[in-house]
C-alpha cells in the first residue's frame, strides 16, 4: 500500500553528516563522568583521558557498534502482547514524559501534582486507543524525590497494561525500576524475552555524559531492557545555530551513546531518538514546540532510518501556557511532520510549557490530532472491489444521494475518522444550545464521560493483577519508601 512520507534533508547530505558525527567522536570526542564507561570504552579501544573525562572513538568502533545494534525490537503489555515496533515506518504516540506542573482546568492556573493526579492520567491514558504506551508524564510531589522516577512506573504498572516508556534519574534506581519490570514478567529472563518498558537516556549537550544516564546505558544493555537515547542539542546555546549543525550533533551524540550502549552488550536493543530544539534568541527559552524543533527531530530521523535504526522524537507537544490555539497548531504540525518521517515513538501529548507542565484535558484533545496523523499516512487507497466510483455512480445516477447505498453504510467508518465530541463539527444552533463550549471544556467533558465509563467497567470487570505479582510490586515501593523516611504510600483510589 502506497503509504506517504516527508524527507526534510536531501539524501545526497546524509554522507556528509555521518562523517563529520564520526570525525567529531574522534576529535574533539566525548566526555563521559563516570570511569567505568571509560574504562570500557578504552578496553575497547577508545582513546580515553580519564583526567579530562574525554573519550576518543575510532570511527571503526563507533561502526561495529552500529553493525550490532538490533534493526527493529517490541514491547509488550502486561499479558505479553507485542504492542509497540520500534523499527521500519512503524508509528507510536505516547504521552509526554517529566513534566514538573499540572495544569488543573477548573482552576486554570498550574500547581504540584500528586499520586491521585498520576493514577487520573493512568487510567485514562490506558483507556485511550491514541496511545500505544504510556510514558511517566509527570512527578508526583507527595513521594520523596528520590523516589519519584521508580514511584511513577510503579503507578503505571498498577494502573495500566500498556508498554512504558520510562528513565531513571539515579544510577541507584535505575535496578529498582528493573525489579519492578521483573515482577511483573516472573523473572529478568522472561522480562528480556518481552520487554515491557523502555528507558530514555539523555547526554547533556553539548557531547556529555553524566554518571546516571552512562550507568544506566551499560545496565540496561547488560540485562537486555531496551533504551532510548533522547539527544538534546540546542541550535545556537548547545549546539550549531545552523538546523544541520544541530543534525549532526544529534547523530554525533546518539552514536556515542549508542557505541558504549553495544559496547557493554553486542545486540541489546536501543533506540536513536532525541527532543531537539532551537533556542530562541528573543526570548532566552528552548522551545519545543517550535517548527524547526520538529524540522531537527524528522532530520535526525531520516539519518537514522539510513542506517535503519528505531526511531524516537519529541513531537506533538507546545509551549503556550494553557491549552489554546497556538497548542493545537504545534501539537498538530509537529505530530503530523513526525507521522510522515515514519518517527516509530513521537512522545509529547499533553505537554505545555516546553515540556515543564502537563495537561490532561490536552492528552484528551491529542488523541484526536494523533487520529488525524495517522489518517493521513494511511495515504487514500484504492477501492478493493470494482471500480473507483463509475460503478456507483452509475447506480445513483445524476442527481441521486449516496446516503443510503450498501457503500456508504459499509464504509463510512474506514473512509472518515470518527472523532469524540472533542471535535467541534455541529451546527451553530447545536453549538449554541450546549452552552458555547470550547475545545478545552469539551475535552474536560470527554474526560468525565471516559473516566465515567473506566469506573463503570472496572465495577463489572475489576482489573485483574496477579495477587503475587501486585504485592511485590507494592512490597518493592514499600521498602524504597521506607528508605526515604516514607511509612505509607499514598492510595490508588
């Protein structure tokens, strides 16, 4: 099936671009904070300077590593499922990841969210067919801090059967988040066969690795969980202020996450991703929703999908404030742009602010946008049986209606996306009779209706999770929370 595609780089460039990201891992090289990452790196023959922290990499390691790096892998859900393919011009969406804010509707205004906000988003998102993994959207503050990356995908485990995408933000928790993802499989073995989440790791541009996000690379490779690199070069702060400069940092940066990811263990899964951005020069802020943000994060994808590495971006998210019309233009061309370059995960529903805050009712409105993104890498295929139209119109006849033919009835749902009330598509006088409502208040009223609906089938169908496995879930958080100073976790419901 004829499926449409955008290339945002000429391909005669991409030769260009993959020699300068391998000359600039030889010269000036990359810092990596913690030592066992260089000590690998320089068994491996790495030109290490363990006093400047600098990793040198021979162009001929940095291609062995891509020659080991798997060409496609998937998640699984909580029955061990495959749910999500990361490879080829596969495309997922799920919500965005490590907002610091809510944004509450009825207030209008931000506050710190908390457990119930976590479980709120969960749930829905679980229930929502956009969304082919969950992420851990936001930081819950009514945990200690040092908790909170393992305590958000404890939540989604509980609350959802959807894959994860997920981080660590200590090297510590990073095998605490593993134990969990273990328990819900019955053991790493299992957890490795169908792995249920993945895990961002992020270099600090530009060309840095910290001791976490190195840490995590080598344990994740070493245990087969499967990692995604979120490069994030700045065009004109932290990178190039050129859009292609900003290319090739990214590729760059990737590479050598990548090169000590292959190094720790040949063959783990990993994903070539990024949240690129520009930085705005009028205003001093790095926004993410800007168009070229999303040009960089599609560019970084057309060099990877050359080498046919997964694929990840940061698309369909904004930097307005609340959730207004400059939201639903970012959101929309960002997540269409990235649908077109085949991007295999796009996260950022729901995401305000460049990412620091995270509104529900927006993830509800996303959900529509991604319908309308993956409409339109559908292409419009040709009619299976008979003619394209001279058969029907032949039956109708000039002047007749189509509303009533078997085709139409058929069809019609496969032909044209069927939108929630979120979509504004009435007349003005329905329009008018229900109150004059806007985008956003009809997404809080789709909202209510879903969570309405979640609680009414979890009343006839409760979820169901293995009593063994929920109470090791929860003995592990337990345990960790008791270690912060924390006796009792907050409730689920």
């Amino acid at each position: 099936m004829y499926r449409p595609h955008i290339q945002l780089l000429d391909p005669a460039l991409i030769p260009q671009i993959l020699d300068e990201a391998f000359a600039i891992l030889e010269n000036p090289g990359v810092i990596f904070q913690w030592k066992p990452a260089l000590e690998l790196l320089a068994d491996f023959g790495a030109e290490v300077n363990f006093e400047t922290k600098t990793a040198q990499l021979p162009r001929a390691l940095v291609e062995r590593a891509l020659s080991t790096a798997p060409r496609e892998f998937f998640l699984h859900d909580a029955q061990g499922e495959i749910q999500v393919r990361y490879g080829g011009d596969a495309i997922h969406f799920d919500p965005g990841s490590s907002a610091l804010w809510i944004y509450d509707s009825a207030t209008q205004d931000y506050r710190t969210p908390e457990t119930r906000d976590f479980v709120r988003y969960a749930r829905l998102a679980d229930a929502l067919p956009a969304f082919d993994a969950l992420s851990t959207a936001f930081i819950p503050q009514d945990v200690p801090n040092g908790m909170a990356d393992l305590y958000r995908l404890y939540l989604c485990l509980r609350c959802s059967d959807k894959p994860v995408v997920t981080g660590a933000f200590a090297v510590e928790t990073f095998s605490v988040m593993r134990e969990l993802l273990s328990a819900t499989r019955g053991g790493d073995d299992a957890l490795k066969q169908k792995p249920r989440a993945v895990f961002d790791a992020c270099p600090t541009p530009p060309l840095q690795w910290s001791d976490n996000t190195s840490a995590n690379l080598i344990e994740g490779a070493q245990h087969g969980i499967p990692m995604e690199l979120v490069a994030m070069p700045l065009a004109g702060a932290a990178a190039p202020i050129t859009l292609i400069g900003s290319v090739v940092q990214q590729v760059a940066e990737n590479f050598s996450g990548l090169t000590l990811h292959q190094c720790a263990q040949p063959g783990s899964p990993i994903v070539f991703g990024g949240a690129p951005a520009i930085f705005d020069m009028r205003m001093g802020v790095t926004p993410l929703g800007a168009l070229e943000s999303s040009m960089l994060s599609c560019a970084a994808t057309q060099v990877a999908k050359h080498l046919n590495l997964p694929t990840h971006g940061y698309l369909g998210l904004s930097d307005t404030k609340v959730p207004d019309m400059q939201a639903g233009w970012e959101t929309g061309m960002s997540a269409l742009l990235g649908a077109l370059a085949g991007v295999n995960m796009m996260s950022g529903a729901g995401l305000l602010d460049s990412a620091a805050a995270f509104s529900i009712e927006k993830m509800i409105a996303d959900a529509e946008v991604i319908a309308m993104a993956r409409k339109t890498v559908q292409g419009i295929a040709p009619v299976e049986e008979g003619t394209f139209a001279l058969d029907a119109l032949r039956a109708v006849g000039p002047g007749g209606t189509f509303l009533d033919s078997a085709q139409t009835f058929e069809r019609f749902r496969l032909d044209q996306i069927q939108h929630t009330s979120v979509v504004d598509r009435v007349t003005r006088r329905t329009w008018l009779a229900a109150g004059k409502q806007d985008t956003i208040t009809r997404a809080r009223a789709q909202m209510e209706k879903l969570e309405r609906e979640i609680l009414s089938q979890r009343e006839a169908k409760p979820r169901v999770m293995a009593s063994d496995v929920a109470r090791a879930l929860e003995e592990i958080v337990a345990r960790e929370a008791k270690r912060w100073g924390m006796d009792e976790l907050p409730a689920l419901d």
